[in-house]
C-alpha cells in the first residue's frame, strides 16, 4: 500500500527485501544494517555497516593466513567455498558461473542452518 511514496519504488521493489521466515541466517533479508535503513535510523545503519565490512574483511584476512601458513607448512588447504553454489564453466558461453549444487531448500525444510556462517 502507498509503493509509489516509498522512495519511488514499485511494490514489486518494496517487497523484494521483506523479511520472510525459515531463511537462512546469512540470507541478506536480514541484513541489521539494512533493517536500520529502512527503518530511518541512518546513523546507526552506518554504524552498523562498518561493523559487517570490518567483520567481512577480518574473515578475509584470516582465511588468507590459513591458507599461507599452509602453503608455508605444506600441508593441504581447503578453500572457502559457497554451501549451495559450485563454480563451473557453462556449456554454452564457456564462461564460469556459480551454479546451484542442492543442499538450500533440504536445510530450510528441516530447519538446520548449522552449516551456515556468523556473517551478520
């Protein structure tokens, strides 16, 4: 209701980003910077990106020295990897796409997202 007051979105924008329940904890529906936003608390939405950024770039940093160490060591390292995605190449444009691999919708029906990282 009232879409086109809302910063010109349509209602089809609007309700893109609506929360939804059972979603995975990484879903970016539940973004807290985000929600801030669209609630009018900006300061605290900038706050709270910074927060995330820093977070992703600690996460970053750390698997970059896991992953040097083990080269250092020689022993193996297993690369961050998507949960529900696979990097391949696609048959018709040869270009490498992430493709779904399954696994999202059987932890969503039971509810189990203890696979799943703390991004937020």
């Amino acid at each position: 209701k009232y879409a086109e007051n809302m910063y010109y979105f349509s209602e089809l924008a609007l309700t893109l980003n609506a929360p939804e329940s059972g979603t995975a904890p990484t879903d970016s529906r539940r973004r807290p910077d985000q929600r801030l936003m669209e609630n009018g608390r900006w300061d605290e939405a900038n706050a709270e990106k910074q927060r995330l950024e820093e977070k992703q770039r600690l996460s970053r940093k750390r698997r970059e020295a896991e992953a040097a160490r083990a080269t250092e060591d020689g022993t193996p390292y297993d690369p961050y990897k998507p949960l529900w995605f696979e990097r391949k190449k696609d048959p018709v444009t040869q270009e490498l796409a992430h493709v779904y691999k399954g696994g999202y919708w059987e932890s969503k029906e039971k509810q189990d997202w203890s696979l799943c990282p703390d991004i937020f």
